[in-house]
C-alpha cells in the first residue's frame, strides 16, 4: 500500500487528511511532538480499518525528525506523500510594525527550516524512483499578507516561495510538489472551513497534479 507522512498531525486538519487518504488505501504515517496524542489518532484510525501509527518527532529539534523518518521506512517502506502542516500555538504573532529579528526568527525556525529538514528526509528516494508528491501547507497569509500576522506571514511567504521552486526543480523527476494556503478559520463551524472537507483538496491535488498551488478560501466564512 502507499504510504503518507504527514508531519504536524493533530485531532484538527491532519488527522482528517490522514483519514482522506487512509480511506483510498494509504498507510498512514503520523509524526508530532507527542507520542501519546500521536498513539490516540493512530489507535482512531486502526478502528476505522487505516493501517496507521505514530512516530515522535519535533520540528525544533532536527534528529528527530530524521529519526521519525527512518523509523517509518523501516516500517513501512518508501513514503510516497509527505505532507506537512504543523502549527504551534505558543509562537507569538506581531503586528507588521512590531516584526524584529528576535520574534521573526522563531516562525523560521519553525515552518521554514521545519519543512526544509522535513523534505530532505524524502527527496533522495523520490527522485530514486522517479514519483512522489509532496504537499506544503501555509496559512493564507503566505499569499495574502495580514498585517496583525506580519512575523508569520514572512515566513510562511518563504516556504510559498521555496515549495514554488521546488515544484519547477522536482517536475522533471516526476515529482508533483504543490504549496496549499489556507484562508479559513479551520473548524470554527463554516462548513467550508471544517477540516474534513478541507482534506479533500489534498486527495484532489494528489491525484489530478494540476497547479503547484491552491489557495483553500472558505467562502462561506464571514468577515
């Protein structure tokens, strides 16, 4: 069966991305900080037929990543998607005129340098075999900015740019890398932003390869 990692997985949009592709017969791959949150989702997903686990991995520190990675091939073999939308509640968010060296570096740190160390754990052995895919999630800032969100839409704005470039550089391998922004307050009732109808725009974007992007905007929210 093919596989996904999904990194940054949670009880919100990433364990609905994992139940959409776990119900079109992926084994599913589930890497965070927590174990035992990581532990709970798989366990939902066992009960739901998804062959599933977890692995422990924190994006602040690099090996275990790396680690988390080699445990799942180990497992269960080439991954053949990773996707990676973690968040982190604790980063402070300021103001486009509060933006200083000290609080931007952190959100680099995390989705930036975060997604670089993640991919590289896949690349070698997607261009190995000549197929992959490889999706990307910001929020909807990386595309258009919120001033309130200046320090994260910087850097979200980098990983949009890099996961751009990494889409014409990958192509020729066969590789489908895509960027998804994300203008919604996920699960906060609109039914256009529930996680579960979100996580159909990852299995579309896999199987149709269309854009190198889609800016997710549920038009349903209010402003």
């Amino acid at each position: 069966m093919p596989v996904i990692a999904i990194v940054g997985a949670g009880p919100g949009l990433g364990i609905e991305i994992a139940r959409a592709f776990g119900n079109k017969g992926f084994t599913v791959a589930l890497v965070a900080r927590n174990a035992a949150k990581l532990d709970a989702l798989a366990s939902d997903l066992r009960a739901e037929g998804i062959e599933a686990a977890g692995f422990a991995g924190d994006i602040y520190k690099p090996g275990t990543i790396t680690e988390a990675f080699t445990s799942i091939k180990e497992r269960y073999g080439a991954i053949d998607v990773l996707e990676f939308s973690p968040a982190d509640q604790t980063l402070e968010a300021v103001g486009v005129l509060d933006v200083t060296p000290e609080n931007l570096q952190p959100q680099i740190d995390f989705y930036l340098h975060g997604a670089i160390h993640a991919v590289r754990q896949v690349v070698p052995d997607m261009i190995a075999a000549k197929t992959g895919t490889i999706l990307l999630t910001t929020g909807g800032g990386s595309v258009t900015p919120v001033p309130a969100l200046a320090n994260i839409n910087i850097a979200a704005a980098g990983l949009r740019n890099w996961t751009l470039n990494l889409h014409n550089e990958l192509k020729p391998y066969n590789i489908y890398v895509a960027h998804i922004a994300i203008s919604a307050w996920i699960g906060a009732g609109h039914p256009g932003a529930a996680p579960d109808v979100i996580a159909q725009a990852y299995t579309e974007l896999y199987a149709t390869r269309a854009e190198p992007e889609l800016h997710y905007i549920a038009l349903d929210e209010q402003p």
